[in-house]
C-alpha cells in the first residue's frame, strides 16, 4: 500500500533542540541537585514527558522542577534552536507534491508553535499533536492514531519518523511504518536497537522510501 502521510516528532528530528533540552535540563539539576549531574547523565531524560522525568527525579517537587526547566527552555528557545540540515526543503517538496503531513510530539503546544514558526516549518503541516492533546504520550499509540484520524488516514498508509525510541514504539504500535534518524542525540546504534523499518541518513532519503523521487 502506498505511503500518503507522514507525521514527524519535532524535537532532534525536524528542528535541533538538542542543546536546548540537554541546557534546560542541566539548568534545572544544578538549581535542585548542584553539582549532581553531568552533560552524559541527562541524555536519558530525552524523549519521556517532562512530568515522567522529573517525577523520576523528585515525586515532591517535580512541578517546582518542570516551571524552572520550562521558564528556562522558553527563555532561550529562539537563541538555541537551529534545523537539521536538509529539513526544510524535504518537507517543502513533500507539501508541494501533496502528501499529508503532521507532527506528533510529547511538548506542550505554545513550545511546539515557538519551534515551528522559529524554523518556517508551521506553513507545511495540516496537524500538530501535542501533549496537550492527549492522555497518554508516546510510545501509547494514542497521539499518533488522532493524527492519522485528523488527516483521515490510515495506519497501512502512514510512517512515523522520529529521533527516539518513543517515536518508533508508538508507530509500531498504532500500525504505522516507522523511520528513525542518525543524527539522534542518542546515538544511531541505540535507535536501530528498536528495529525502525528504516533509518534515514538524511531526511530527503524519505523521497526514495515512499517512492516520490
């Protein structure tokens, strides 16, 4: 069956908000816990909700942690986001060829539209799922299959890309294709652990994998 939709998960596939997540997150540890936490220690923390996070962190004050991380985060959004090499122009030619495209991220909305705008890339798509959206977050199926609902698709004719293990699991789990990417701030050797149908090298290699060169 022929691809005709491809949602994207936003953070470290479509835009680079690596060094701001790893800055937000390093920010907030040394403010509770200083000296407690290095660059490498945080990787972990990227992908889950903030609310898993933290939680995991301190059941008591993991509220108190998330207004700092977020205050922080918003505060240096614009100074810190970049695109990926090659985003841009992709998901332009996937729009003007016709394709149903959405994002399906676990990051509140105002922070998805901050991205989204920053990068030029809020003009291509047709839905953005945000945890604000739903009840439970990636890897539940759930965001992905509202994505599909609003863009009447079907899993059968949809790939789910994305930088983490939570994107391909819930890919997997809605029925969809799943595609990850080597410029995860995870390392590529970690996400092909997860078995994506595809790993992409560079995001124009989607034209090939769904025939649309």
């Amino acid at each position: 069956m022929k691809i005709d939709t491809l949602l994207f998960d936003l953070d470290g596939t479509l835009i680079d908000t690596n060094e701001l997540i790893i800055s937000s997150f390093l920010h907030t540890f040394e403010t509770y816990y200083p000296g407690q936490y290095k660059r490498e220690d945080v990787l972990k923390y990227m992908g889950p909700t903030l609310t898993e996070t933290f939680t995991s962190v301190d059941k008591d004050r993991y509220e108190e942690m998330i207004a700092t991380y977020r205050a922080y985060n918003i505060g240096k959004h614009d100074e810190l986001v970049t695109e990926f090499e090659g985003v841009f122009e992709t998901i332009q030619t996937l729009h003007e060829k016709g394709y149903k495209l959405g994002v399906v991220t676990t990051k509140v909305r105002n922070v998805v539209d901050m991205g989204l705008k920053l990068t030029k890339l809020d003009q291509f798509f047709d839905v953005v799922v945000t945890l604000d959206d739903v009840k439970h977050a990636k890897p539940d199926p759930e965001p992905v299959l509202l994505a599909l609902k609003q863009l009447d698709s079907t899993p059968e004719t949809a790939i789910m890309v994305g930088d983490n293990h939570h994107d391909v699991l819930a890919g997997k789990n809605a029925g969809t294709m799943t595609a990850g990417v080597v410029w995860t701030a995870k390392g590529e050797e970690y996400l092909a652990s997860f078995k994506p149908d595809y790993m992409l090298q560079h995001m124009g290699d989607l034209f090939k994998i769904i025939g649309a060169e």
